[in-house]
C-alpha cells in the first residue's frame, strides 16, 4: 500500500485509527486528559499571587549548542542566570522550519493542522499548506487575551501569506487579527538588522526613509518591547501580560554591532572541529548530556558534508572564522536584549511573577553552504540554480571587514551549523536531530525556586507550549473561535515535570515532516528519513534510533529491528493523514510554484505617484520577475534638478534611476555586482525617460534605457534578481533604507528628487515560457513521471 492508497474518513483520517482516537486530529494528542483534570499537580494555584505574566523569546536559527548554559563558548550571562534559577529542557523539539515551529507553538496545534506546514514563503492551496493560521485554531494570544491578559508580540511574524503582506491585503492571518493587541516588527521571514526594509506598527508601515547612525533591528524591538510592558503596567498595574518576543537573530543575513563582534575577534580560528569537541566536553559537564553519549560524526551525506577544517586552505580558514565571530556576536546581542527585558520586569517589581520560555525554531542552518557567503541570497540562488556560477564574495580579502555591517548580507558556512547543533547530526530543515533540537529555558522566580538549576530530560515538542502555558496561568481553554468549532490541541501539558524530574510526560507519539524528510518518535524509538529530492517515498528510507541508548543517532538499527521501522511508519502515515500533511513534497517543487489566481493582479500595469510609501517586496517583485518589463518614467526636469526617479531594492540587489545635474544614470545591482548606464545630455523639460527589460532566460536580461523613445544606453546579458534578491520593494522619487548604490548614499542620502515628478509606470510583459502556469504544468508532468 502506498502513502496515498490508504482509506480515510471524511476528516482525513484512516479506518484503521481507534474510534476513541477520531475524535481529534492530532496523534501527540492530549491522551484524553483535560487542562482542568490536570491541575491538582500544582501545590498552590496561581490565582494566589496574581497570574502570572508571560513571556516567550524565540530565536531564530539559533543551535542547540549556542548558549553557554548549554555547552557554548559565547557569553550569554543572561540566559545562564535564567537557567540557574529556572529549568533546562534537554530534549525539547521545534519543527525543522521556522514559520511552522510559530505555528504549533502560538496553536498548540501540529502545524500541518495549523495550515502552516512549511515556510510562508509558498501558497499551493492545499490545506496542510495554506501558508496561513487556520481560522479553527485559536492562538496562545487570542486565548489568554479572553482572559483578560494585555497581550504584545514585538519581532518577526512570518505566519501570513507573502502575497498577504502588502497594504491591501487580507489581514486575518496579520498579528492584531490573531490576538495580539501591540504588534512592531515585520511580516516575512528575515530582516536587514541594519535597514529593515519594512517595519509595522500594528497593521501600519512606519519604516523611517533611512535609520539613524548605529541603528540595530534587535535593540529597537527590545526598546519597544520595554515601553509596550511600562505602558501597561502603569495603566493597570493588575493586568498580566504576554510578551511574544520574536527574534530576527540568528537567522541571515548574520548582522551584529562593532562592540559586539569585537570580543570575538579570533576565538574560532582553531575552526569547526574543534568548537565541537570543546562544546561537547562543556555539555558533558553540565550534564546536559549524559557521559556515555556519543557525539555524532562530522556531517558526510552527500551534499550536507563538511570537510575537516585542517583541509582547508588558510585564506578559508581565515574568512571563515569571521564569520563565526559575527554570529557569537548575534548571540551576544540576543542575550543582552533578554537582560534589559528583565531588568524592566523587575523595575515594575513583576520579575518574580514572570513565567519566561526562551528557545529556537529550529536548529541552526546550512543556508551559506560549503564556503559562506557575503550575498545570502545569491547563496540561495545558487543553491536552486547550478548554473549560476560560484560567489565571488565568498572568499574576498577585500570585504571581509564588511562582514556583520549594513554593507553585507553574510551567512556562515554549514560547517559553523553542524558546530552549532553539538552533539547532533544535520541542520534545520532535516528530521534528524540537528533539524529540530532546540536549547529551551523555562523560569518562574515565585514557583520553582525549590528547584532552580535543575535540567529536565523528558521530551517535549513545541505544540506542547500552549497547553503548558494556559495551565501554569490558570487560563481556561477557549471553545470556539468566531463562533467555529475548534481543531483540538495536539500538544500535551508538561507543566508536572517543572517541579518534579521524574514526572512522566505522557505525550504519545509525535510525527516530522518537512520537505519530504519524515520522521517518527513515540518514546525512545524514533525513524527519521533524509529524502532524495525526486526520489520515491518509502519505508527503507527509515533509518531507527534507540534514543534511550543513542540520542544523537549514530547506531541505524533499521536492519536488525524492521518491525518496529513498519510499526513506526504506520504510525507516521496514521499521523499524516490525521494532520493533512499530504502531498508530500514530489521533489520537482511544484508546491512551491503553484500560486492561487488572485495573484494575477500583481502583474497588471501600475502607475505609482511620488509620495507613494515603499511598495511591499512579494508585490513589487511580482512586477518584474522572470518576465521582460517596461518602466516609463513621466517628469518634468529643471536646471539643477536632481536625485532618484525609482529605485526597486538595495545594496544586496536592486536598480535604480537617477539625475545628477543633467546627467541621467541607471545602476543595476545583482548580488553586488554594480553595473551602469550614463547618458550625460538629458535636457531641460518634460521627458518619457523608458527602462525597457528584455528577459532571456531566469538568469539574464538585456536592459535598454531611452529618453522620448530613443535609446541611450544599453547593458547586454545582465544578471537579473530572483527570488527575495530584491529585498526591498519599489520607491518613487527616493532610495530609502538600504541603498542600490552605497557610493551614491555616501555622499547623498536617500536622494530624494528636487523636481517635477510626475509618475512611475510599471508595465510587466508576459511570464517567461519556463514559468507560470507553464512551468506548473511541467512540474506537474515530472511528479506524474510523465517526464
């Protein structure tokens, strides 16, 4: 029987489940205990003292090992007091991508369940997939603002469509829809901490022109975070609160202050291997591991290898050290920002009676690949298209002090990632453990300091913070949402193990899956796959753990112990159809390119008027990528006019119109690479100034500049942006935030233009042969094997 033969009910769920088990979608499950049932464990209830406030720090990328409390060589004073007087969660799991580890996390749902069952980056229509929070499944937010709590998220979202993202979007999936009454941050996945390119407050934009000097995305959400917390503490000092604190750090581009990089400064030369045995030997010492544990070998599957760092030519070993030192000063940062939080609290005298959770989404990533990269997103380009060429930042002398400004887009080596999930195997996105082991802290100064410094091995999974937190607030459940009946919670309460070690966490079992990797666990047995993209799906893709006597999977007992491989992996396709997991990825990555109709306004012609504030990055894109396009410029030139007609990106890719003084210069960007058209003899009067863009193929175009229809200049076979290369959306009459050009922002600014511009017209031609809904179709024929 394959994965899509098997009989199911109306809801999805295969005949062979359990009657008693129907009633639910998730196979976690809550074991038919209810939060109510559940809390006579607690000595004392919460009521007595007040409920508790609320925080949950999420970090982004960040590794199993990377904090000091967990083995790390980087100092992170913060979180380890956090730890001594709280608990650490050993064996706690994210999902193995960000959005959907948000997801399980805020619903206590699976994330498929969710609707959010891989990044938010996609929209392929089916319901595991709809790359938005379901309307049946109520946030953590939504639930404990019922219960009167001020709730407040500051950071990164990325829980809405990226073509929901724009001004004139639906904006059910958007943060004050989905509970929370303070938002500032942004929607998507990553940010420049330097010159984020979109900043709301709210449902509104208030990304500035251009930031002031020394500008950092962490410290302006930890000051914002603060403010959010004395505002309502001095309007009501009664009401609890909930502070969803979600880092940008420290997912790419790896970007940290000089004072923070700078304690670094030579602590990784000794390289990869190295940092792993001494955070290995650090872990052991704590206990975080136990001294018989193993650490898993270095990283050798084909394509996730990293060689021996004594292999490496010196210039490498060189370049990439700092990048590592840029990362610990990311982590630097994170620490520092979590000390002012609780300073505040502690101010306002509510530190006591702070319940904090502080963890990652996943673990650490693999997105700079063998060598790094200066331009992280020429690094995905190149890791989706073979033909692009190398990087030719990689390894550049010349910019490795860059390393961490605004001036770059770094990200670290996968070397650095596999240092980083010490003592595990592989890297966020993958079902091992490197993919989904996350460090996790939990503290509440007024109910455990009975039992403060203790370490907890039980496993917990993210869908079991909700549950969790609802309990220790004392919060009943809600039971609808808009009147609908609800998904019930997958996760389970794990709030006995706080003051008890040896208390069972009876979770049952817990599925994986992402990107056609799956995996398995129900008590110390666990399969996991590294799927071949393209390859079929079946169970000899399993590989089976003992995790009791080998947690970080260096013993495959698959062969000596195929029943309990069938065993787990029914259990597996149980959990999947349960969770609308299906369809798997085929490996042609056609529920990537599949995209709903209503995109099709993105690629009407549009007129944009001076004033217009910056249009968002997946809408602006939609206006150019992968087509042949026309932008036609109407303005009214002066003597001594002069400044930016449009510009669409920034200093990781972009182009931009300019006029300097009767000049007339158009820069293109791609991933670094400036190239320029100067045509030295515009006039005085009303001009239609013309970029005509001819696309080739998805790697070049041609583009052609003209004044009243005459071309003036011309750049033969270009690279163009693909992707979030353009990072930054479309401006009229002004370069905010982050330039196209870095020497023109020297001397000039934003360039804001001093005449008389009268509009900017975008005209998108038709998609290229081998995208849209051709390319679906392709992709269509090759899952079929049709093709």
């Amino acid at each position: 029987m394959t994965l899509r033969q098997r009989r199911v009910d109306a809801r999805g769920v295969p005949a062979s489940v359990p009657p008693e088990r129907r009633a639910y979608a998730g196979f976690g499950g809550t074991v038919g205990r209810t939060i109510a049932e559940s809390q006579s464990w607690w000595p004392t209830r919460p009521d007595a003292g007040g409920r508790p406030n609320i925080v949950v720090v999420l970090c982004d990328d960040l590794g199993y090992s990377d904090l000091g409390c967990f083995g790390s060589e980087i100092p992170t004073p913060n979180v380890d007091r956090l730890a001594a007087e709280g608990l650490r969660y050993t064996d706690f799991h994210s999902t193995p991508m960000c959005s959907p580890t948000r997801a399980a996390m805020l619903t206590g749902r699976n994330a498929h369940a969710a609707g959010v069952g891989y990044v938010a980056h996609a929209d392929p229509g089916f319901p595991g997939l709809a790359m938005e929070l379901a309307d049946d499944v109520p946030t953590l937010a939504e639930t404990l603002q019922a219960s009167g709590y001020a709730t407040m998220a500051v950071g990164k979202w990325h829980l809405c469509k990226d073509n929901d993202n724009h001004a004139a979007a639906a904006m059910h999936s958007w943060p004050l829809q989905r509970g929370f009454e303070r938002f500032y941050g942004f929607l998507g996945g990553m940010t420049d901490q330097h010159n984020p390119p979109s900043v709301l407050r709210g449902n509104e934009q208030v990304s500035p022109d251009s930031y002031p000097p020394g500008y950092f995305f962490t410290d302006d959400i930890t000051d914002e975070a603060i403010a959010m917390m004395k505002s309502v503490k001095a309007s009501d000092p009664s009401k609890p609160l909930f502070l969803y604190f979600a880092h940008a750090g420290v997912h790419a581009p790896l970007h940290a202050p000089p004072e923070d990089i700078a304690p670094h400064r030579g602590r990784y030369d000794e390289g990869w291997d190295r940092l792993r045995e001494d955070r290995f030997e650090r872990q052991r010492e704590l206990g975080i591991v136990d001294t018989e544990t193993k650490m898993a070998p270095r990283n050798s599957e084909p394509g996730d290898d990293v060689p021996a760092w004594g292999e490496l030519d010196a210039e490498r070993r060189s370049v990439f050290a700092r990048y590592m030192e840029v990362y610990a000063g990311m982590v630097s940062g994170i620490d520092r920002s979590l000390g002012r939080i609780r300073d505040t609290l502690e101010q306002l005298g509510e530190w006591d009676n702070t319940i904090v959770l502080f963890t990652s989404d996943n673990g650490a990533s693999r997105e700079g690949e063998q060598d790094g990269t200066m331009q992280y997103f020429d690094a995905l380009r190149r890791f989706h298209d073979t033909a692009a060429g190398a990087d030719r930042f990689a390894l550049d002398r010349e910019t490795i002090d860059l390393v961490g400004t605004a001036q770059s887009m770094p990200h670290y080596p996968r070397g650095w990632a596999m240092a980083s999930n010490t003592p595990f195997r592989l890297y966020k996105v993958n079902t091992h453990a490197g993919g989904h082991s996350v460090p996790t802290v939990v503290s509440w100064p007024r109910r455990l300091g009975d039992v403060a410094g203790g370490i907890r091995r039980q496993f917990v999974h993210v869908t079991d913070v909700y549950p969790t937190l609802l309990e220790l607030a004392g919060v009943p459940d809600v039971s609808e949402r808009h009147g609908m009946p609800l998904k019930p919670v997958d996760g389970t309460c794990f709030a006995p193990t706080l003051t008890d070690a040896g208390a069972e966490h009876r979770r049952g079992g817990q599925y994986y899956e992402m990107l056609g990797h799956r995996g398995y666990r129900d008590g110390n047995w666990e399969i996991v796959s590294r799927h071949r993209r393209g390859g079929p799906y079946s169970d000899s893709e399993f590989e089976l753990y003992d995790l009791s006597a080998d947690p970080t999977q260096t013993r495959d007992l698959a062969a000596a112990r195929p029943e309990i491989v069938r065993e787990l992996a029914g259990r597996w396709e149980e959990a999947a159809w349960a969770n609308q997991v299906f369809p798997l990825d085929e490996g042609a990555g056609m529920n990537r390119a599949l995209r709903p109709g209503r995109e099709d306004v993105f690629s009407r012609p549009v007129e944009l008027l001076p004033g217009t504030p910056t249009l968002e990055r997946y809408r602006s894109a939609q206006l150019i990528a992968l087509r042949s396009y026309r932008i036609i410029v109407d303005v009214r030139i002066a003597e001594g006019d002069r400044g930016t007609l449009v510009a669409h990106g920034g200093q990781y890719s972009g182009y931009a119109l300019c006029v300097d003084d009767g000049r007339l210069e158009y820069v293109h960007n791609a991933y670094g690479d400036l190239r320029t058209i100067r045509w030295r003899e515009l006039p005085t009067g009303q001009h239609a100034i013309a970029v005509d863009v001819e696309a080739h193929d998805i790697s070049t175009i041609t583009v052609r500049l003209s004044v009243d229809g005459t071309v003036v200049g011309m750049l033969e076979r270009v690279s163009t942006m693909v992707g979030q290369a353009l990072f930054q959306g479309i401006d009229v009459g002004i370069d905010r935030r982050s330039p196209v050009s870095w020497e023109r922002n020297s001397t000039d600014g934003t360039f804001p233009f001093t005449g008389d511009l009268r509009s900017v017209r975008y005209e998108p031609g038709a998609p290229l042969p081998d995208v849209g809904p051709q390319a679906v179709e392709r992709l269509r024929r090759m899952a079929l094997k049709e093709e």
